[in-house]
C-alpha cells in the first residue's frame, strides 16, 4: 500500500497576508496582468501585532493603499455665442470678401441668414431678434410650398443654397423693388430702432431691471456691428451707427421709464386729485370700520391731503396763486380735465429754500417735491377718433390753440430724478380756477425717442384671396398658424 509522501512543512503566513485580499491573473494579449481587487483603507490589526510594530505596519498600509483618480472635467470650455460683449467676428481673407461682396450687394436677406448660422442663439435671444425683423419688415417663420429638403435636393445643391432654401427669415416678393419708383417701403434702421425699443420691447416684453434691458439691446447691437463689419449696406451705413446710438439709449430710458411709471403721479397730484374730485377722490378707506386690520396702500386722507398741497404751494406757488387759494378759502375749484398726453421740456429740482421747508418746517413727514414742465403731446399710436364733420373742425382748431400751452406740475423729487427731457406720458391733466395744474390717471410714460410705425399695423397681414372651396380654407388655416 502506498502512502503518499507527507507534505513538506508549511511556512508562516504574514499577518499582512491573511488582511490582503486574493489576486488573480488574467491573460491579455498573450501578456499576464495582475488585477488586484482595491484594499480598504482601514485594516483592522490584532492585538498582539499593534503591540509589535503598529508603526511599521501603518507604515506598509498606507504604501498600500492606491491614490485617488482626479475626475476629468468633461465639460471644456463653452464655445463663444457670439453675443459677448468684446466679440468680433474673425479676419476676413480676400476670397471671403470678394465672395462677401457679392453676396451682400443688394440683398440683406443672404446677410440675415449667414448672421444666423454663425450666431449661438437661445429662446430669448431668438424671441427678440424675431420681432425685430417682423416689425422691419422681414417675413420669419418657414417658408411655405416649398417642398422641404430630401437628400435629392441636398445631393443637388452646395451649403450656401441649402442654407437659403432652410432659411425662416426672407425677403417678402412685395420688397424687392425697395428704392425705386412706386415702392411702398423705404430703408430706415434708425426709425426701426426707435420704434422697436420705444413701442414693441415694453408691448411684448416685461423688463424690470437693467440688465434684462441690456440684454435686448446687445442682441440688436450686435446685428448692426455686423452689417457695418462686413459692408453690408455702404449706402446706409450712417443709418446703421444712429441706429446703434438708438441702442446705447435705450438702455438707459427704458428702465428709467419703468420706474417712472410705477412712481407716478406722486404724493402731491394724488393729494389734489384727493381733495379736487379726481379719481382718487373717495379711494381712501382706512378710516372705515370694515377696513380696520387691513393694509391699505390706495389713495390718501383728506387731512393728509391738505397737509401735502399746502406744503407744495408754500414751496413752489407764486403770490398770485396763493392769493387766489386764500380767496377761494382753500377750496378752489376744477375747471377743466383733459385726457391728453404731454412731453418733458425741463426739470427744475427743490432748489436750497424748497428743501429747508421740506427738512425744518415740515420735519420731513412729507416727500420734497420738484418742477416738471411740458408741453402737449399726441400719441401716433392712438387711432383716429369717429367725429362728425363739425366735431373734427372744433378738435382742430381747439388742437391749434393748446399746441403752444405749457404746462407746469409739482411732482415728487425721488420720481423726478429717473425723468429726463422729452419722455413722454399720458395722463389726465386737470386745471384749477387758482391757476395750479395736477395730473393723475397716468396711463402710459414712453422714451423720448418714442416712434410708432405702420410696421405694426401690417404685421400679420396678408393679402386677400378668394375663397373657392374647403381645400383653400384648410390652406389659409395652415398659413395663420405658421405666422408669428
């Protein structure tokens, strides 16, 4: 019988060794490769070993222990959207600007389409530079009938023309004969400048701060940088730069304007329109009982009310207006109310003996007020009244007379800080037998570069077409719907 021979003695394992995980082997490429399962960073030890050489093993443990990966950022760096406030487009070679130049002579549709394609845009920045080209005229949104792109037809054509036929902003049929005889529409960026920022920015959009009106105006700068960078239009270009001066405006009267609106008319002319049956006459409710507990922030007391006019009038009434007002025994009368608009010609702050009756005598319980004055205004916007014959004849001649009158109103010092010369506002202005002159009602406050175009009045329109069965109605259904 055989017995097999006894195994020759084992050596002692290394207390490490028991702690360590198993390795293996695997075989790549004809190569071995050690794959290690990771150690964990705490090892327990035994008793006896931490009393033998804790330090040493420590030591190995933390040779042992593999280093920590950094991440790769995988973000990288944003690619530029091209709406930077320092960015140019790059140097233009020879050959691009042989090719630029004959791209760009007469058709600033091809200018538009190639803006686009080397432009970032986002929802907002879209949304502003769709309106801008609809209210000058240019046609946006897909075009119709045109078949779409199939790969014959992108086989068919180079990238320019692909890039034209995939365009949704063009050049309407109806423009094509601009500055020649008979056209209906003229070349003016200024005057679209103008009534873009002035009428259709606060229409559509709501912009409360500075940095959401900087942000509109960058993205219309920014198309104008680019005409005058690539000669676009040589022969408009001084348009161009009054255009840019239109943007560098906007950004300061647009928010100016904001916060007149909301300011305005002031303590002073809601304590006349108070006292003086105006419309904040009988708005005041605090000392009611069933208002008791609540916040009331509408109108003004009458004591409040007398307390403000008798401040303004010391502070800024002549002789002969206090005179009457004592005559009147501090009732004077209205004796007109006009619904109208009016334009800042200047603005006359508290001056040294103004403020010192505010700060001593009033203990600055009631807001400085200043000098406004203006003159009449009409609004373009409005549209025109339904009068009879003789009615139109009064208007205008009752027009004539009131386009020399001046106005002079009391308005509070921290609104007039944010007014500036010809802003205009819309208000109704009303008229005292005293000779003193409020507003209230205050209905709109635009800029003064404010410009209203027929644009808007032809945006969405399209021509009339006869109607010959349901398949035309699905078709004229399909076309309003694509309209911005």
């Amino acid at each position: 019988m055989n017995t097999a021979p006894p195994s020759p003695p084992s050596r002692p394992l290394s207390p490490l060794r028991d702690l360590l995980p198993p390795r293996t082997a695997t075989q790549v490429d004809d190569q071995v490769r050690s794959d290690a399962a990771p150690i964990p960073h705490e090892i327990a030890l035994d008793a006896d070993l931490e009393a033998d050489g804790d330090k040493d093993l420590n030591d190995m443990s933390m040779a042992l222990m593999p280093k920590k990966k950094k991440k790769k950022s995988r973000g990288g760096k944003k690619k530029p959207t091209g709406f930077e406030e320092y960015y140019v487009d790059a140097p233009i070679t020879p050959a691009e600007y042989e090719e630029e130049n004959d791209m760009y002579d007469s058709r600033i549709e091809t200018c538009i389409q190639r803006y686009k394609a080397k432009r970032k845009f986002d929802n907002e920045r879209s949304n502003v530079f769709d309106k801008y080209m609809a209210l000058g005229g240019i046609n946006t949104g897909p075009k119709t009938f045109s078949g779409g792109l199939n790969a014959k037809c992108l086989s068919e054509h180079d990238a320019q023309q692909i890039a034209t036929m995939s365009a949704t902003e063009y050049v309407g049929g109806d423009k094509h004969n601009v500055g020649k005889e008979g056209s209906t529409w003229v070349v003016d960026f200024e005057a679209v400048a103008k009534g873009f920022f002035s009428s259709s920015v606060p229409m559509h959009f709501d912009l409360v701060s500075e940095k959401q009106v900087k942000a509109h105006t960058a993205v219309i700068r920014n198309f104008l940088n680019y005409i005058l960078y690539h000669s676009v239009c040589p022969e408009y270009e001084q348009q161009v730069k009054a255009a840019k001066v239109i943007c560098d405006l906007a950004d300061k009267e647009l928010v100016a304007a904001k916060v007149v609106s909301a300011g305005l008319p002031g303590d002073y002319n809601i304590a006349c329109s108070t006292l003086y049956g105006g419309y904040y006459l009988g708005l005041y409710c605090e000392d009611q009982e069933w208002a008791q507990g609540t916040i009331v922030t509408v109108g003004m007391s009458d004591m409040v009310a007398k307390q403000v006019v008798m401040a303004g009038l010391a502070a800024h009434g002549t002789d002969e207006q206090c005179e009457r007002v004592a005559a009147s025994h501090g009732h004077p009368k209205a004796i007109s109310r006009v619904a109208m608009g009016f334009e800042i010609t200047e603005i006359v702050h508290a001056d040294e003996d103004a403020r010192e009756f505010y700060d001593k005598q009033i203990g600055g319980r009631l807001r400085t007020t200043g000098i406004m004055r203006a003159k009449n205004w009409h609004n373009p916007e409005l549209p025109p009244e339904d009068l009879t014959d003789d009615e139109e004849d009064s208007i205008f001649e009752t027009a004539a007379l009131s386009n020399g009158e001046h106005y002079e109103f009391w308005v509070d010092e921290d609104i007039l800080d944010y007014c500036f010369t010809g802003m205009k506002v819309e208000a109704t202005v009303h008229k005292l037998d005293t000779g003193v002159q409020y507003f209230d009602t205050v209905t709109s406050v635009r800029c003064s570069f404010f410009t209203f175009l027929d644009n808007e009045r032809m945006m969405g329109w399209k021509h009339p077409v006869l109607i010959k069965d349901s398949k035309d109605i699905a078709r004229m259904r399909a076309d309003e719907s694509e309209a911005p």
